[in-house]
C-alpha cells in the first residue's frame, strides 16, 4: 500500500512525500494555487505568462539553458502547466539528486530574473493565434463553451489570455502577481518515488524555509448562471464541423464526482463506449469522440468533442442527444456497469507505477483539499449502482445545462435545424 506523508514547514509549506522504494526515479514537483481565475481584469493570460517567464533565468541560473542544463545533469527534464487554478513545475529527476532539484525549482520561485517579456510575449501570442481564424474570431470550442459556462467570470476567459490582454502584461505586472500569489502557504511540494522522508524533509527546508510568507488574496467565486440551454455557431473555413456538446457540472468536492467519473467513461471512455460505438461502429461519422471533466471549487462541467463533415453534423448532434437521453432515462445494465466498474478499479492500481501519478494524486491533492488514497477510491467505485449513476446523469444533463458549440463550414439551413434539435432534446428531457 502507498502513502503519503505530509509535513509542513514553519512559512506554511506543506510537504509531502510519498515513498515508491520499488521505482529507480523520482518525481519532483511543486504545485501553486494560481491560475487563470487569479488573472486581473485586462491582464488575462497572466499566470500563465509568469510560468513562461520563470524558466527565462534566475539568480543562479542566468538563461533558460542554464535551468535546462541543470536538471539535465540530475537526469531531468523540467516542464510546467497553468490552468484555471493551479499552476505546477515538475521535472523527474535521479533520486540521489532530489536535494539539486529542489534548489533549481526554488531559485526559479524564490530569485527570477523576469527577464526576456518581449520575447516571450511574441511567443505566447503565436500560441493564442492558434485558436483564431482568418478573421481573428475564436474558434476554438474549449475557449467558447467555457464563455457560456461562466460568462463574465475570469473561468470564462482562456488561461493563455487574448492578445490584447498578453500584449499588455508588463514586469510590474508579474512582479505583482509573483508577490502575491508564489508564496509557501499558497504550494505543496511534493516528491515521489524511491526517497525517504526524512531526506525530503530535510532538503525541502533547506531549500525553502527561507522563502517569506503572505496572505493570499481570495480568487473571486462564480454567481452568475444562465438557465437554458445555449448553442453558438462559428464560421470558419476547416473542412470539418468541431462540435463540443459541454454540461455544466460539479464541483471537485461534490458527492456525486465518483458517478460523474463514470459516466463520462460509459459515454466516450475509449472503444466500448456508447459515443464510440453509436457514431463511429454503427454510423461512420467520426473518427474519434473525447470526454473531458472540469472541476473547481465551486463549480464544473462534463464536455464532449467530437469532429464530422458539414452534412452529417446534424445527425451526430441527434445521435448524441439520444445516448445522452437513454443515459438519464435507463439503468446501466450490470454487465456495462461491472465492465467500467473494473476499468477504473484497474486503472487505480496500474496508478501505482507511476511517480509522476502518484505526485498529483497527493501533491495536486493536498493543494485543493481532495486528498483521497487509492483504497479510498477503489472503495467508492466499488459501491456506484446503477441508480447512482441514472440520478447523477439527470441532474447533469438537463437540457439547462447544455451549452452546444460547433465550429466549422456553415451551409444554407443547418443552423436553424441544429437549434430545433436543441428545442425537441428539451421537451425530450
């Protein structure tokens, strides 16, 4: 059985250490509580522009080269992600070399250089470039759905920030948001694999425990909510309709999560899934369908994409619509339900191969308050029934959740017949 063993550090930084002696690498990561949520008015983007600028050099280590050079000489490779709330760098690293790593990790936390933010502006607006057309209109559907999840709300704005918005970032700016957000109470880090705690312990307050603390300004919570179903219909010139189909949700901490987890499986979880099977086996309009949960604190959302051609959009939306329909309206027969039930179970334990797994589950865990072992989920999993499941997808799927977005070659008529399948899937309901 793997734990995890958490210590806090007298600045508030929580470490915890999850001993894997099976492994021969270690997994070294620390996570902040900030994302794009955290981003001000007129600066979207700004979390993530901070992650960029981080790894432009240090007081240690002058240039990006010498980040990477360093973590090269301890076996690592160094990446980070931001999102809506979280920011993270990790990198795996030699177990005998976990104390480096964290000395690289908290030089670039503790003594940037912030140096390099014309560059790197150039570099983040070619990324956000990807997502517009040939007019400069978004098109893609994460970036819309997520506008009519939580209109005029920072969940609503892409975590990567509009151009004009990366374009006014400036040093003070990151400054600012270095200062109040990368402090230690606000970050766990955590390291994974074949290591001891005392040792991790030991390096952690060495390394950090002359990082200075601060209170955090609270992310403002979602209030606004639209009821009734919502479709957006974007023009551009692909030859291929995305659809995003996007429910508003739970949030992380919702007793009904285990349930959600499932049913995004029975729908669009791999080969056996109802999606799959229904558009792709039986109809041949799709290549592939994706189901992807978001979870915050105060709210969520189940969405699933999927690409046609132009003259079979409508009919993939109507094919949807009625696995999503039988879902809410008929038990899950037990053998489907045993069949998911034993996928995630496995899928639970091959988990504990992984280092870098086992660092988010306990490391991105204790950060938001849902640390949970693997027993502890297994044992969920195990009790899901098949009621459970139909209660949770009828809560989910009303059509006043529904947000629709799909992104392509529009022809004379199928606008109006998409919003008439929306109409009939609410009387449906």
């Amino acid at each position: 059985m793997i734990r995890s063993h958490l210590h806090t550090l007298t600045n508030g930084l929580r470490v915890v250490c999850v001993e894997m002696p099976h492994l021969h690498s270690a997994e070294l990561a620390i996570y902040l509580k900030v994302g794009g949520r955290n981003d001000p008015p007129g600066r979207e983007g700004l979390s993530h522009f901070l992650e960029h600028i981080l790894f432009r050099g240090t007081a240690q280590f002058p240039s990006s080269l010498a980040i990477e050079s360093a973590f090269e000489v301890i076996g690592g490779a160094p990446n980070a992600a931001t999102d809506a709330e979280s920011t993270y760098y990790y990198s795996r690293v030699h177990p005998d070399s976990v104390k480096r790593g964290m000395e690289i990790l908290a030089s670039m936390l503790m003594k940037p250089l912030l140096s390099g933010i014309e560059i790197e502006k150039r570099i983040i607006a070619e990324e956000a470039r990807e997502d517009l057309n040939e007019q400069g209109e978004e098109v893609n559907p994460d970036t819309i759905v997520s506008r009519m999840l939580w209109p005029r709300h920072p969940l609503g704005m892409p975590t990567i920030g509009t151009l004009d918005s990366i374009a006014a970032i400036g040093r003070s700016d990151l400054e600012e948001h270095l200062k109040k957000h990368y402090v230690p109470s606000n970050a766990v880090l955590v390291v994974s694999g074949p290591v001891t705690c005392s040792a991790v312990l030991d390096a952690a307050t060495d390394c950090f425990g002359e990082w200075a603390d601060t209170t955090v300004p609270p992310a403002p919570l979602v209030t606004l909510r639209q009821f009734a179903p919502q479709v957006r219909c974007v023009q551009d010139s692909d030859s291929q309709m995305n659809l995003q189909l996007a429910f508003l949700g739970f949030a992380r901490d919702d007793r009904r999560f285990m349930a959600l987890r499932f049913l995004r499986r029975i729908l669009a979880g791999g080969g056996s899934s109802r999606l799959h099977l229904h558009l792709r086996e039986e109809l041949g309009i799709i290549y592939s369908v994706d189901g992807a949960i978001g979870a915050y604190d105060e709210t969520g959302c189940l969405a699933f994409d999927l690409s046609t051609a132009p003259n079979t959009l409508i009919h993939a939306v109507e094919a949807t619509f009625k696995e999503l329909l039988l879902v809410a309206t008929t038990a899950v027969p037990d053998e489907e339900l045993e069949r998911i039930r034993n996928s995630y179970i496995f899928d639970l334990e091959f988990s504990r191969d992984s280092a870098y797994e086992m660092g988010g589950r306990y490391g991105w865990g204790e950060l938001m308050g849902v640390v949970r072992s693997i027993e502890e989920d297994q044992a969920e999993a195990r009790r899901i029934t098949a009621a459970e499941l139909q209660d949770t997808a009828r809560a989910l799927f009303a059509p006043d959740n529904l947000r629709l977005v799909a992104v392509g070659p529009w022809k004379r008529g199928m606008k109006k017949k998409l919003r008439e399948l929306v109409a009939e899937y609410q009387q449906r309901f």
